[in-house]
C-alpha cells in the first residue's frame, strides 16, 4: 500500500488523527482490465436468507470484507453457522451457512452493527424470530443512521424494542426482545428514509406466521432498485412475493428453499475505475459484467455515456472510454453512485444537477453535505439542493479530502487525484467497508497503464 503522510485531525479538527493517503495523480491515460469483488448487496442478502432456509446453503465467490464480516458475525450470535470452504476462484473462499434454529431456547447476546446499514436494519427482524433479548450497537456514526422505522415496525408487530432506560429508541443502540415468532400480517410504515426499511421485513417475512402484507405511506421510498433486488433474491430461493401493486409488498409465509448461489461482482464498486477511464482520457474493461442483473450498478453503462464516454458490453465485458472532456448534465436518483458521479462532475466542462438523492444524508454519513464540503474544499462550485446537488465547472487545486469514515468519499477522493495534483484522502483504510484491498487495486490499476506520476510507487 502507498505510504502515509503525517495524520490530520479530521473534517471537524476534533476527532483522532487519521492517516493521509497520497492520491496517485495520472500523468498518462490509464489502460486497464479491473475485475472487482462481489456485490456486498446480494452478500449479505444472501446471507440472511440462508440463515432462515430450510437446510445448509452455500455462497460462492461471496464478498469478503468488513461489512460482510459483521453480518456472518451478527448471524453466527443468533444461532447460524458459517463456515469458509475452498473457493474455485480468485475471489476467496466460499461460505457454507448452515441455519438459525429459531424455536431453539436462546440467550442474550450482543451484536455489532458497525457502519453497516444491512446489518442494523436487516437483522433486527431475524433477532425478533429467535428466543432471547439481542442488544443492537455500532460505531459512532451508526448511532447517527435513522432506525426509527424498524424499530416502529417491530414494535407494531408485537416484538417489544427499547433502550436500558426503558425509552422506545430511533436509533443504536436498542435492544429486541424476540419469542421465537413473529405473528405478522398487515404492516403500514414510512420507508421514505431508506428503501432498507422494505427489504429487512421482506427478507424475514416468509418466516412470519401469517406472512407479511407490507404497505408503505409517505414520500416515496428512495433505492426502489434494491427493493427489486430483494424481490427477485426471495423469489429465487422459492418465496412468493407480490409488488404488482405500487407501495404494497405480499410475502406469503412458507418455506426458504436452501440453495447454491454464485455472487455477482459490485457493479457499484467497479464505478470508481470505470470513472478512471473518463478522468484520466483512458480505457477501463470490466469482465464478468452481468447480462442481467437487479444491481443499480448497471446504470453506469448509461451514465457514463451520457458524460461522453463510449460505452460497450462485448462477450460480458464492459469496455469504458473517456472523451475528451467529461459532460455534465442532470442525473436523476443515482442513490449510491452518487459520491462517484459527483466527483466526475467537479471534472466536468459543463455544469450538473443530481436529483432524487435526498437520502443520502441518512447514509454512512450526510453525503450531501460531505461532498459539497469536499468539492469546494479543492476549489469546486458545488452546492446542496433540497434532494440533490448543484455542480459547476471550476478549477480545482491539491488539498485533503476527508472521507467521514465513508467509503464511497473516499473513493471519490481518490478519482478527483487522477485529475488534480497534490490530492490526499483522509483515512483511504475506510474501505475496507466493501473494498477491503481498494489501494492496492486502485494502484494496479494505474500500473498496467503506467500511468502515473509515481506517487504509488
């Protein structure tokens, strides 16, 4: 990995120091091949669904970082096995998960969210299907995630939710009571804050006793990709979900067929190196890239192009070219690839909005207002809108761009250093959340094309 300058304070000067990593500038146009780990979406939904199935199952090629890692952790301390077999890749072992015994006598135990939303949001349900009190926490930024619609949620469903101090919690920490079922049945809730909301309950529906009818009330629910993701997971391991009726989800309760599934690579996280291709005037290959597939990543294919890149899908890899100059534009609801098409429009000739993101200040951090602070930081125009953002053209300089202990900053900071010398990311290690060898790939990367000034040398 790239050697480290003196530590910096943080965004808020206030916090631990943290290391300084030294964006490698790109003095040529890259010319790479990049193959990227798998989905951390379909990960750790398969991972809750083979913990309630109806025998052992098994993912292959699965991602292996720390918010996977936290969810087989949080699964192994309600009764789940996991176990890591051999692997028939490059993508590390493969995980064999043998399921939670719900009806089995349990006891109390604690679970560490991290920063991971599916873990703090997509576990919960599970703990209200076991027998004994499960105890909720995370890092410092987790307690700032909104959770009030889960825990609301839960407490309709007869499953009691609270703090030590006997107060009804809105976010980490909390503490589930579970009986060992889950009566189920007709469920209003505002989703309007994360479509995670919507796939925690989907996934645990099936093993409620009546199943779930879920309905949702309130602006509409931001990511409706990953609510099509966790459809289409649940129906191809046997249960039946109905969502022809818009804001209405029905899971009929049943069995969840045990299976062997093969993940997808994270077409979100091959978004950085194919945005290489366009900030540095190069070319950037994917394989592997799905013919089909419920990843919002996918998007990338027709937002790359809309930015002047050409675009092609041969034989299963995607070939990105950067134009001459980036494009600027309108990108409507671009939900987690938006840290990536942000920093591509701080590089942009024209001018850009991004709309249908107001979520996203619910995230790892409030990206919004991290990424204008960032931008303008480097000597960007960018301002916060009531659901988006503002970008226009203006000429950057070096500087430190802190990543608020999220990934996708931090990779965003390390697309601006292809373009603009003298750029360094604060604490790159974050990562690791989805990315756990991110430097190491970023800098290969840059090497096949030797396109580099030197400074990951």
């Amino acid at each position: 990995m790239t050697g480290t300058t003196a530590a910096h304070p943080g965004p808020a000067g206030s916090g631990p120091a943290l290391p300084l990593w030294p964006a490698p500038f790109a003095q040529a146009p890259v010319d790479a091949t990049v193959t990227v780990p798998g989905s951390k979406s379909l990960t750790n939904r398969f991972l809750v669904l083979a913990a309630l199935a109806d025998g052992p199952s098994r993912l292959r090629a699965p991602l292996h970082s720390r918010d996977s890692v936290l969810m087989i952790q949080a699964l192994k301390q309600l009764g789940a096995t996991v176990t890591e077999v051999p692997g028939d890749g490059d993508y590390g072992p493969d995980l064999e998960i043998t399921p939670m015994d719900q009806a089995a006598s349990g006891t109390d135990t604690a679970i560490d969210c991290g920063l991971a939303g599916t873990v703090m949001r997509f576990v919960p349900p599970l703990a209200a299907l076991r027998k004994g009190t499960t105890l909720f926490d995370g890092d410092p930024h987790a307690r700032k995630r909104p959770m009030g619609t889960i825990i609301e949620a839960l407490s309709a469903l007869g499953v009691p939710v609270g703090t030590e101090g006997g107060r009804t919690p809105s976010a980490l920490p909390f503490t589930v009571a579970g009986t060992g079922e889950v009566r189920g049945g007709h469920l209003v809730i505002d989703a309007s804050a994360s479509s995670q909301f919507v796939s925690a309950l989907l996934l645990a529906g099936a093993r409620f006793t009546e199943g779930l009818h879920l309905e949702h009330v309130g602006k509409p629910v931001p990511s409706l990709d990953h609510i099509a993701m966790t459809v289409a997971v649940l129906r191809s391991v046997g249960v039946r979900v109905d969502d022809s009726v818009p804001n209405h989800w029905r899971v009929e309760p049943g069995p969840i067929r045990a299976f062997d599934q093969r993940i997808e690579q994270d077409l979100s996280n091959a978004g950085p190196f194919l945005a290489a291709a366009l900030a540095t005037r190069g070319t950037v290959r994917i394989p592997n890239w799905p013919s089909e597939t419920t990843q919002v990543g996918d998007l990338w294919r027709s937002i790359l192009a809309s930015m002047g890149a050409q675009v092609t899908l041969d034989h299963g890899t995607l070939t990105v070219t950067g134009g001459p100059d980036i494009k600027g534009g309108d990108f409507d609801e671009t939900s987690e690839l938006a840290p990536t098409v942000a920093a591509l429009c701080a590089l942009a000739s024209g001018p850009s909005r991004l709309t249908g993101i107001a979520h996203l200040r619910g995230h790892e951090t409030d990206r919004l207002a991290a990424l204008v602070a960032e931008i303008n930081r480097l000597g960007g125009d960018a301002e916060e809108t009531a659901d988006g953002l503002v970008i226009r053209p203006a000429p950057l300089h070096g500087g430190v761009v802190h990543s608020y202990a999220d990934h996708r900053m931090a990779t965003a900071g390390a697309i601006l250093g292809l373009a603009v010398p003298g750029v360094q990311v604060e604490d790159i290690a974050t990562t690791s959340k989805t990315m756990p060898d991110f430097p190491l790939m970023w800098e290969a990367m840059l090497q096949q094309g030797e396109g580099t000034n030197g400074a990951s040398a």
